[in-house]
C-alpha cells in the first residue's frame, strides 16, 4: 500500500467512516520539525489533522499521552481521535488555522485578552504538583538542568554565531562566555521546577471561538516558568512593546499570588528570555541554513533586537550583550 493510501486507511478506520465516503488529504505547511501535517476532509467541510512522525525523535511519540494528561488537568489541547504509535500516525482535533499570531495586527485590547487567556492557560501547567505526575504512564523529555542548557548554547554558537554570523571567538571572549552562560545555566536550574510546554511561542497556540487551545507540546518537560514566559513575550515572531510585556508580565506575576519577589521574578524572566533567544536564533541558523527553509531566517533580526533587549535589562549577562551587538553588527550581511 503507498503512504498516502495507508495514511487514509487509517484515517478512514479512525474516524469510524465507511469504504463509500470520500476523503481529501491536503498537506499543510512545513514546519520546524520531523512532522508531516495533513488536513483530512470529508462530507463536505468536516475535518480532522493527521500527523506522521519521525520515530527517530523520541518525543514525537510522547505527543498523545501528553495531550491526554494535558486535557485531564483542564489545560485546552486538541483531541486525539487515535494514535498508531507502530505506523507513527495520530489523528487529532482540526482546530482551524487561526493561531495567536494570525492577532499580532489587531487592536490591542483584542490581542492582549488572548495574551492574557494564554497565559492564564499556561500558569495551570506550571501550578499542576510536581507529586501528582502519572510519570507511569506518561513519558517526557529530559529535564531542563545544567546539560540541556549548555546543549542550548553551544547549538546558538555554532548554528547562528559561527554558520549565520560568520564569527570565530578569540579565546579570551570565549572562556568568559563560557563561564557567565554557565553560571546562568546554574541559576535557571536552581529556581523552582515545573512543568513547562518548552516551545510556547505565538504560532504554537491555536485561537478558537475567542479561546487559546496548545499545540507541539510534545517536548514538554520540568523546567522553569520564566523560559516560557521568555518564549511567549519576546517571541521573535510578534513585535510586543515594552508597555504591552510589563503588563503581561503583572498579569502573570498576579496569578502567581505573589510569592516571589517582584524584582527578583523580572530578573528570572530576563534571563530565561536570554537563554530561550540563544536557542532560538540557533534554531533560525540549523532550519534555514541546514533544512533550507528560509522563512526561519526572516525571523533573525527580531531574535538578535530581543537578545539585545533581554540582556539590556539585567547586569548579569555583558559578555552575551557583546556578542549579540557583534552579531547585529554583521547581520544582516552586505552584499
């Protein structure tokens, strides 16, 4: 059987329709993962996803439990209809094509009450007791700690600094670089730990009827609240200004019932939002120069001007605001 006919096989088995209906599937845009999405039509305008993965990146296959978990605490996903995990196959809810970016134009009010619903949404996964977690049943990626952030750095100087900005360090700049990221890796590592989405950036929540609904969840893994805060308000991909994110970031600090230190809770965002734009930028460089697609690096100046903005507010980051002034100066490249 060739894929596409296997791929509607199951779909057709999936969603309980006989051999005599027609099914459509319509491959949709590409995007910075091992995963194939494909709209499933059928009777005239129903729909559903189809999603075939990667078995190689072992959390491809984590997605389905996940999304359970997720939808029994109240956190708003898309339904999983089925999941084949030998054919790497899932059917999911079909939840439009209108994601929080799609509102990055729109009057302010409206984009901020999505802001707002967003992050009300995600401050529940961060709350939800480390205790509680079906880790039995429910498989995640490793935990953010000192390895994982040291893998964000050093993927951030060889995919942006050295492939995107053409940039050797000389070996001075380089060790102090080392120890100051290092040391930040530390500080991250030993705030408080909880369950983040890892990669809640703007076109990762679907809008629904006024509601946000999360999606590529399946990195999921214990970490710091602040790194998806930095994801979601200096995402690269939406241009809030400095008033809009303070005031996002008091809503959050509000629903956190204030048992933080003010200051010490926007220090924590800073930084995380530096380490997150460090990963970022790499992510730009490894998909548009690596993957070849291009949309990615359009995203760069955007990253490098947050970077710039994250390290501009705290003092505990200069060697990384020098670097990152390096690279701005070299980016875009003269023709």
């Amino acid at each position: 059987m060739r894929p596409e006919e296997a791929m509607i096989a199951f779909s057709r088995e999936a969603l309980g329709l006989p051999a005599s209906t027609p099914i459509t599937l319509s491959a949709l845009g590409k995007r910075g993962s091992d995963r194939a999405y494909f709209r499933v039509e059928w009777d005239r305008g129903s729909t559903a996803i189809l999603v075939h993965y990667d078995q190689k990146r072992a959390e491809n296959a984590y997605y389905a439990d996940i999304a359970a978990f997720l939808a029994g605490i109240g956190i708003p996903v898309p339904r999983i209809v089925r999941h084949d995990p030998a054919a790497c196959l899932v059917v999911i809810e079909d939840l439009g094509d209108t994601d929080l970016w799609s509102f990055r134009q729109t009057a302010r009010e409206i984009r901020l009450d999505l802001y707002r619903k967003t992050l009300f949404a995600i401050h529940r996964l961060h709350s939800f007791p480390a205790a509680s977690f079906p880790s039995g049943r429910v498989r995640l990626m490793e935990s953010f700690g000192p390895d994982l952030y040291r893998w964000e750095r050093d993927y951030f100087r060889a995919h942006f600094v050295r492939d995107v900005c053409g940039i050797e360090l000389e070996p001075g700049l380089r060790r102090e670089l080392e120890a100051e990221l290092s040391a930040l890796a530390d500080r991250l590592a030993g705030g408080r730990v909880c369950l983040i989405h890892r990669d809640l950036q703007s076109r990762n929540v679907m809008i629904r009827d006024g509601a946000p609904f999360f999606i590529d969840f399946q990195g999921m893994r214990n970490g710091s609240a602040s790194y998806d805060l930095g994801s979601l308000l200096c995402d690269p991909y939406v241009s809030l200004s400095d008033a809009d994110r303070d005031e996002l970031l008091s809503f959050y600090y509000a629903l956190s019932g204030q048992d933080v230190d003010r200051v010490a809770f926007e220090n924590a965002f800073w930084e995380a939002s530096a380490q997150r734009l460090m990963q970022a930028l790499g992510a730009y460089g490894f998909l548009g120069l690596k993957k070849g697609l291009d949309d990615f690096v359009a995203h760069i100046p955007a990253g490098l001007d947050n970077l710039l903005r994250a390290t501009g507010r705290i003092r505990s980051l200069p060697r990384l605001r020098e670097l990152a002034e390096m690279c701005r100066g070299l980016y875009p490249p003269k023709p």
